[in-house]
C-alpha cells in the first residue's frame, strides 16, 4: 500500500494488522516518512521501498517540495531519530519559488 492512497495512517495501520493475522509480510510502497514508520512499527513489514532524495519529477514533488528532514539511508539502513517528534519531518518555505501562492 502507500499510506496517502489507503486512507492515512489508521487505514494503513489496518492493512498491516489483516495482513500480520494471516501471517502476510507488507512492504509499504513509496520511501516518505509516513510510510518508515508504520515499517518499523509492524513485524511483518520486513522493509520498506526507499527512494534517495535527488531532483524530483514532474508529478511526485510536492511532497520533497513541502517537507524536509527525509532519513537518508547508510549502508541500506534507516534509522529514524527517536529524539525528533511526529514524523520527523517539518514544513519548509525554501521551495516558495516553485509555487504560485495567490492572496
């Protein structure tokens, strides 16, 4: 699944608790925060779909556009910082330009 098209978190969640009941492994699709932690909060989700952040396409930048604090993975490794709350991530203005914001 990806978490924005399923429903949200709950929604997501869900899926991994039928799919944990019937001993089914779930990989998240998509590399987002949203999606690292509910992989590492499920056992049966093994791993997790990760993308490393470079210019975007056309279509998939809002998201790289409106966020920053993405894990990077080491060695084929994320580790997500317990010390930082949420999802890890905060909303930034640095992409403004992008953006046509009308008053």
């Amino acid at each position: 699944y990806d978490t924005n098209r399923v429903g949200g978190i709950t929604a997501a969640q869900k899926i991994n608790a039928i799919a944990e009941a019937a001993q089914i492994p779930v990989i998240p699709h998509a590399g987002q925060m949203h999606n690292y932690h509910l992989t590492m909060a499920n056992t049966n989700c093994p791993i997790s779909e990760y993308f490393p952040v470079f210019d975007v396409e056309v279509g998939n930048e809002l998201f790289y556009y409106i966020f920053e604090g993405d894990a990077e993975a080491v060695d084929g490794y994320l580790q997500l910082d317990d010390d930082t709350p949420g999802l890890g991530i905060s909303i930034t203005d640095k992409h403004l330009k992008h953006f046509e914001i009308l008053e």
